[in-house]
C-alpha cells in the first residue's frame, strides 16, 4: 500500500532521471496530471502521456536530458508529506535555490509554481521542490 503517491512519483522521476532512461510510467491520478502540467511547462519533462497497462490507468512521461545525457532534474524533495502537511501565507512563499529551482504549491486556484504564486497573491500547501 502506497501512503504517498505524489513522492513516488517524484522518486520514479528521479530514478529514471539517474539511469538515464527515455520513459517512466507511474499510477495515474488528477492531482499527478496537474503536477506534470506544471512540470512540463517550467521545462523539467518532456511530455506525458495517458497509457493502460493491465487494465490501470497509467501516464508515461518523457524525461529531458541536456548535453552528454546531463538530466535537466538534478533533484526534487518532498516537502509537504501526509504526516506533516506544509502551508505557507502568501507574504511566505520563498524562491528555491536564489531562482534557479522551483516550488509546486497547492492552492485555491490550482496547482501553480512559486513565482505564480507571489504573482496571483495566494499561498498554500507547498508539495516539493525541483531543482
């Protein structure tokens, strides 16, 4: 039994990231679509797609690489688990790494970067950290 789909799916990614794979598949859910969305759009995946494998609804999502094969993910963390949930006002939303990373934050208008975040003047449930 999973207790944390969302740091599975961020451990699938990095794993596959370090062995260099094209290609993970994970479990699909809505909230995994939303940050795969995002990660998509800040340039950190390729892509994904939904698959079924034995039935299950799955998503695949393309990794990137850059250069000799270097992955464009160097790390991701977990920060908000279902043990110690993580929220933040919107006056506390911090940039990641001075800039260069970024934070996934779940809030009242969805699921959205940091710097969109201080933008829209919301906080909320911060999920992890890319980087």
């Amino acid at each position: 039994m999973m207790t944390d789909p969302i740091a599975d799916l961020l451990v699938r990614i990095q794993n596959g990231a370090r062995r260099r794979h094209e290609s993970v598949t994970v479990p699909a859910s809505k909230l995994k679509v939303q940050l795969l969305r995002v990660m998509k759009a800040e340039g950190f995946i390729g892509g994904y797609e939904p698959a079924i494998v034995d039935g299950h609804p799955t998503l695949k999502v393309q990794l990137r690489y850059m250069g000799e094969r270097q992955p464009v993910i160097t790390g991701m963390r977990r920060i908000s688990k279902p043990g110690k949930r993580v929220y933040v006002g919107r006056e506390d939303v911090k940039p990641v790494m001075a800039g260069m990373g970024l934070a996934i934050l779940s809030t009242s208008k969805g699921l959205m970067t940091d710097q969109e975040s201080r933008r829209a003047n919301l906080g909320g449930e911060v999920l992890c950290h890319i980087w």
